[in-house]
C-alpha cells in the first residue's frame, strides 16, 4: 500500500539534517536554534519539586490553572494586556504544534493562506496537510520589509489566514505598529483570520520594543497567537508553548486539542507556572543582545558581511557573496565539513528554494562556542 504524501516537503528538515552533519564532522553547531548554556538552576530544581509533590498524572485539557493565571499576569504586567486565563489561553506542547493545531482548526480544504517568506519550515507543510494551499509572498530584500502591495495582490476568495512571524526567523527582523495597521485596513472588509508566531516575543535588542497583535485591538479579536517556552527560558527540550485567542477561536482550537495530545506535561507546567510567578525574571533580552553582540564583533574579523543587525530573534543572517558564489545549500555543508561551523542556509526557508547568497547564524550560544566558531571561519 502507498501511503499519501500530505504535504510537498519531502525529505528531513534542514535543521536534523545540518545538526546531523554537525555531530557527523564534529562541527560547532550555530545552525539550530538552540542554546548550548544551561538553564536556570531555579527552574530546573522547580521540575524536581513538581515531582515530588504529586504532580505526576494528566493536567486539565487546558492546561493547569495555577499556569494559565501566571501567564495571564505575566501579560498584564508586560504588556498592560487582560488576557482570560480560562477562556483564551491553552497551553501546548510548544509553538510548533500549536500552529498545527490553529490552522487545523481553521482550515478547510481548498482555502489559501499567505505566508511571507523566508518561513519557518513548519508552516507550509502544516497548511497543505490540512487540504489547504500556501500561497508565498516573499519579503523585500536587504530589511526583509512586507512588500504590501504584493500581500494584497495574493488575497482572493478563498484566502482564509496569513502567518505572520515576529521578531522573525530567520532574518531577525520586527514589526513596527505601522505593520500591524496597514495589515488591518488591508484585511478589515475579509474573514482573513491572522496566525502570530512570536515565539521570540521576549528577544527584542537595541530598546525596541516587541509589538504583539495581542495589543491591535482590532487584530486580535481575530488571531491566533504562539508562544514557545523555550525559547524565553532556554530550554527548548522541555517543548512547552501556549496559543492565545479570543474566546470563540480557543473553543475551536481546543476541539482539536483534545484529541490531539489532550493534556500536556504536568510536572514541566507546575514548573514554569511557579517560575513565572517571581517577582523578577531574568534579563533574557539584554542577555541575547550581549550575545549578539559579541558574535557580531568577532563576526567582523571574517570576510562575511551583515545587512544590519538582527532586531530581535536569536539569529543572525549574513552574506557570503565575499567568499563564495556556490549555492547557499553547498556553501554550508562546505563550510560544515572543511572548516567545521554549521550554519543553515536561506533558501531552506523559501518554497522556491530561493538563493540570495545568505546563511543564518544561531547566536544562542556560550562566549566561548561563539568564539571557538568564529576563529575557524576567520581563515576563511
Ligand atoms: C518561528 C518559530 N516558530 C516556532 C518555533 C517552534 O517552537 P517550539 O520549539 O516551541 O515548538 C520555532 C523554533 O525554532 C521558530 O523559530
């Protein structure tokens, strides 16, 4: 029996395949967005404790009151937002599997959803396993801007959503507000549902400010918005996310929820729940922006060259036109294999496999991982 191919994304993600390649020439991996540096100790000696004082079978479909009230706080001391905890927050097993679920919660076969490209891989094959068609609008090159007139041009009929991602993988940039504006008087007169990836919501360098969809108050009554835990407490292994949504979207998005996975892990909710509560929480921006910074001082010594640098996320996206005319796909496997750093190359993010001649660093790393990485491409 052949089974059905669901999706036009065929083979290994780039991700398993550039950390595989890694591990294989015992490269530095800068490619995957994860952090090499341990979490917080608090945090960890938390999921201990949630062992230990029972917290050890299914939480509530929802997710665990004590948790969706702490984000709920957290949002309104952050944000000055009132978000209810019962009725429009569901926690997930992280980002990803929280846009699977709004969009399966929303799309039927035949709809269309735009997608600004360069995106992060899941979004596409997630909107044609339900039935539904991508439909890319590339953002404009070098400042990865949304090219409006192109989004308008790409709506029709049958267009359902648009994903939006900020701060952005893999390019670092941030929507302004104007963004979210000009966004709503483009949508205003459709049923145009939005998906807001800010899963980097809490990496935002330079004083800028992060602009959630949450505070459009048109916007919001008609989005889905992703968040990812470990992206904001370093520890992405833990896979932990909510969605935020009005309340008529939540009861649809927890209609596929529960059959999904239903609950989601109790004793890591217990943690993080008792975790937000603190009064303070650690820098995590000023952090990622020394972070950056260093990686961006000693990237200076290397024939690459940056645009800008990035706004927000933990990447950064360089050229190699200097080094290299080579495909993106072939300059970074040479890079991985000849000169031991692995990086992931743009036109991974492009449904057309577009090559701009630009590879994306992962910056989350330790002083010394980035160092180490970079006096090997300073040969260069
Ligand atoms: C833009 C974006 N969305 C979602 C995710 C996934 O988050 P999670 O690990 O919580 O599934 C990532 C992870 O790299 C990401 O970069």
């Amino acid at each position: 029996m052949i089974l059905p191919q669901k999706h036009s994304a065929t083979g290994t993600t780039i991700f398993t395949v550039m950390s595989a390649l890694a591990q294989q020439c015992n490269a530095i991996n800068l490619s995957q967005g994860f952090p090499d540096f341990p979490i917080d100790e608090k945090l960890g000696a938390l999921l201990f404790e949630a062992t230990q004082q029972g917290f050890n079978q299914y939480a509530p479909m929802p997710g665990l009151p004590q948790l969706r009230q702490a984000i709920s706080n957290d949002f309104a001391k952050r944000y000055g937002l009132s978000i209810n905890p019962d009725t429009e927050i569901t926690i997930t097993p992280g980002a990803t599997y929280a846009i699977y679920t709004a969009f399966t919660a929303l799309l039927e076969a035949g709809d269309e959803v735009i997608v600004l490209e360069p995106a992060y891989d899941s979004y596409i094959p997630n909107i044609e396993t339900n039935g539904a068609k991508a439909i890319p609008v590339p953002l404009q090159a070098p400042d990865f801007s949304v090219d409006w007139e192109r989004v308008k041009n790409a709506i029709s009929k049958k267009t359902k959503a648009i994903i939006v991602n900020t701060p952005h993988n893999p390019t670092g940039a941030i929507w302004t507000k104007e963004d979210w504006d000009i966004l709503a008087d483009i949508i205003r007169n459709t049923n145009i549902v939005v998906l807001s990836d800010e899963v980097y919501e809490q990496l935002v360098f330079d004083g800028k400010q992060h602009i959630s969809v949450l505070q459009h108050e048109e916007l919001r009554k008609r989005s889905f918005v992703l968040y990812s835990f470990g992206k904001v407490f370093h520890n992405t292994g833990w896979k932990m996310g909510y969605c935020i949504a009005p309340p008529d979207y939540t009861i649809a998005f927890r209609r596929i929820h529960q059959f999904l996975c239903f609950a989601v892990n109790t004793p890591a909710q217990y943690a993080l729940a008792q975790y937000l509560s603190q009064p303070a929480l650690p820098d995590v921006s000023g952090m990622m922006q020394q972070k950056r910074d260093y990686f961006l001082s000693l990237l200076k010594d290397t024939p690459f060259t940056i645009h800008e640098p990035a706004a927000g996320s933990y990447f950064q996206t360089v050229s190699y036109a200097n080094i290299s005319s080579q495909p993106d796909m072939e300059f970074t496997q040479w890079l991985t294999k000849e000169h031991g750093v692995a990086t992931i190359p743009i036109s991974a993010f492009y449904s057309n496999k577009k090559d701009d001649k630009l590879i994306r660093f992962c910056f989350a790393k330790k002083e010394s991982t980035l160092q180490d990485a970079m006096d090997r491409l300073r040969k260069l």
